[in-house]
C-alpha cells in the first residue's frame, strides 16, 4: 500500500485546474469506482460560511444517531481532515488506501485512455465518495469546492441543497456579478428536492427564483421560513432561539461568535430537519441542541490562546471581511487590538483592507506563507494606517512585544489561518 506521506504528495502533483469545466472526467472516475456517489446527501454551497454550515448540519444528524460523513475543504492541520465520518478525520492508513483505490481506477482509465487525467480535487472528490459509500455512512454532507453547477460534486441528487450566501469570488470562474455568481451556485439544486437559502441579495434571489421555477423546487428562505432572535453572546459563543413553522427551539448554544454563524446555524438547522424528513429519519429537539453545541469549526474567528488573546479567522473575500468586521465589532467594540492581514493576490486585496481600514483597529499586514497565489508584501496597497511585515511571526511578535495585553487577530486567508494554527500548535506532517 502507499504510504500516507506518498499519497498526499502524489495528490499535490495533479493539476489544480482543467481546460474544460464539465464533469465528463470525474463522472469518467466514479464509473470506474462503480459509482460510489450514488448515496444520500446533503450538498452545501455559498461564497461564504459553507465549512461551518455543512460541519454544523454533520453534527446535527450525528446527534440523531446517524452515521454521517463530511466532505470540506481546505484542510486547516493535516489534509485527512477533509474526509471524515462521524466528526472523525479518516487515519494515514484509510486515507492512504483510499489513494490506492482511485489511482488504480484513474490508471486502467489512463490505459484505455492516453491522455486521460483529472484534477487534484477531482481525484480528492472521488476519494471522499469511494470512502463514504465503502464505509456505509447513512449520509454525507458535501461542501463545493467553488461554484455550484459546473464544481465535480454537483455529480449527486442530494436529499437537500444549501446556498449560505453569495457573493463577489472567484470572478474569473464565476463572473463578476451576483447574478452570474448565484446562477452557478443555483446548479446544486436539483428536480423536486428542497433548497435552504441566506437571506440574499435581489440579484442572487432572481437567479436562484430562475432555477427553482424549471426544478420546482421547494425553497426555504433565512428570515423568512425561519430564522434565529434572542441571541446574546455566551463566552466565546454564544446563545439564540431559532423559528420555523414547526415551532420555537429556545436559548440553543453554539461554540463559534458571530452574527454570521448564527444565521448559518439556523440554515444548518432547517436543512438537518428536511434530510431527515427525507430519510424517514426522527430528529429531536434535544438532538439539534446536542449536535449544535458540539459544532466546533477550526479557524473562524477561533480563539486560540487567552494570554496572551490570540484569535484567528479564515475571513478571505469582501464579503467573509465585511461580516469580520460586524464580529470584531460584537466581540471587541472599540477595544484596541491589532488585525495581522494576508491575503491571496487573485483576491479583491484593495477592497479587503479598504474594509478593514475603516475600523478603529491597527492593521498590520503580511504575506500568506508558502502560497505562490499570495499577494507580494510590496503589492498591497498604501494607506496611512498601514505596517508590513515579512512574515506574520514578525508581526505577531511586534505585537507581543508592544500591545501583549490586547487582542490580536490573525486573518484574511484560511491558508494564512491554517499556517498559525499549525505553527502554534505544531501539526506534523501536514
């Protein structure tokens, strides 16, 4: 069998990106596998707050006694993070043969085929369904990797779909207006199965309407169908009651901040409550509390250290900074603390730090390590406010050294994010 360490770096060296965005290559794979996407699924996508959506569906279902998988990315420790079955990443040796499983299948292709490749996510997706199917999970929830309609999971008729919001990202894939971002983000909802919205903008809104009306869909909207009130932070999380028309759960804990994760708690929750419908499933009260107070996400606004107050967060988009911001506001109000900002140069890096300019708060920035996508140091724009560092450690001992104690905030990038949490807490072989 192929060793952990082989598989992972084998997986790296595919492409990141194909010629033609169709699904003829990963539906090629999954032929070869025997198709293994032909289970039950949840299917999560939004520009923003999808991690946390489909992780918080995952433990509600889990709660319920379910046996669940989940399909994310990125990884922020160590790459088995993005498949995992009842919140457990998969170990070296499942994942390794795994590995061995799709590249045997990827193989006799390429032998039938000359020429015949897929890309590292392709590869990765049918991983994550071999793995789902040969172990039997009752369910699985599947994040997008980017988009919707045209992104190799939208390979499955999932039981519910779940846009968590849309916005500007990925314009050279996506297009560069609402419209064009929802209308690839609306292609996961499928014929006569639900889909779960964010309140969204009236563009977006059109152009999932469009879908629904030829899909006949039924579609459920946050603040409309239901929703979340009475929150009040509670330590570092925090407490609300969500609605439908089924009733009220009151006063339900979640361990994540932020106005923003409470709506996508509540999109979590009606979408838990439709699969299992769907299934035949019983899902109780106290389960959706159970499996919402066990929904830890790593890397969004995540503390990781008291004294001194070091938190991190994987906003990495206008809009991921724009709700940053509302949060830092929730959290901190007008208390000093430093942001240490990286971004990824194929980003909209100019609206990001005019976003974070406008806050009472230092704005130190610095580049995304090890990263060839990252935004040269000399690249960000001036502003008065304004330090760059070579390295975030740099930063972050500037501010150790000056404002120890006061918060620091480490952000703009989830490979950035993903970096500190390793080095602080010293991931092997990631």
């Amino acid at each position: 069998m192929t060793s952990y360490e082989a598989a992972v770096a084998a997986i790296h060296q595919l492409p990141r990106l194909a010629k033609t965005g169709g699904h003829e290559r990963i539906t090629a794979l999954l032929a070869a596998l025997g198709h293994p996407e032909r289970g039950q699924y949840v299917h999560v996508t939004g520009t923003n707050g999808k991690g946390s959506t489909a992780n918080a569906i995952a433990h509600i279902l889990m709660a319920s006694g379910l046996t669940v998988g989940l399909y994310t990315s990125p990884f922020i420790m160590r790459f088995n993070e993005r498949i995992a079955i009842d919140g457990v990443p998969l170990d070296d040796d499942q994942l390794a043969r795994a590995y061995d499983v799709v590249a045997i299948a990827l193989a006799s292709l390429q032998a039938a085929q000359p020429g015949f490749g897929v890309t590292e996510f392709e590869f990765i997706t049918a991983m994550a369904f071999w793995v789902f199917d040969h172990q039997g999970v009752d369910l699985a929830v599947i994040e997008v990797g980017i988009g919707g309609d045209t992104d190799s999971t939208n390979v499955i008729t999932p039981l519910v779909s779940v846009i968590t919001s849309v916005g500007l990202d990925h314009a050279k894939l996506l297009g560069n207006t609402l419209a064009s971002v929802a209308t690839h983000k609306a292609g996961i909802i499928k014929p006569e199965r639900p889909v779960v919205t964010a309140a969204l903008p009236a563009e977006a809104a059109a152009a999932v309407a469009a879908k629904v009306a030829t899909t006949h869909s039924r579609w459920l909207v946050d603040g409309q169908d239901f929703g979340v009130d009475h929150a009040t932070m509670v330590g570092w999380g925090q407490r609300f009651s969500y609605w439908d028309d089924q009733g009220r759960l009151a006063a339900l804990t979640l361990p994540l901040v932020g106005q923003i994760q409470q709506h996508n708690a509540a999109l979590a929750i009606q979408a838990s409550k439709l699969a299992a419908a769907a299934l035949h499933w019983p899902l109780a009260s106290k389960e959706i509390r159970r499996g919402l107070a066990a929904s830890q996400w790593p890397a969004r606004m995540e503390k990781l250290s008291d004294d001194p107050l070091i938190v991190i967060d994987g906003a990495h988009n206008p809009q991921g900074i724009a709700a940053l911001r509302d949060t830092l506001q929730q959290v901190f109000g007008h208390q000093s603390l430093t942001l240490i900002v990286g971004i990824l140069a194929d980003k909209d890096v100019a609206q990001m730090i005019t976003l974070l300019e406008h806050t009472p708060y230092r704005l130190w920035l610095v580049p995304v390590p090890d990263n060839p996508r990252a935004e040269a140091l000399a690249d960000y724009p001036d502003a008065a406010k304004l330090r760059r560092f070579e390295t975030w450690q740099a930063a972050l001992a500037a501010h150790l050294a000056d404002y120890r104690d006061e918060p620091v905030v480490i952000t703009g990038s989830l490979y950035l994010a993903s970096a500190v949490r390793q080095a602080l807490f010293a991931a092997p072989n990631a």
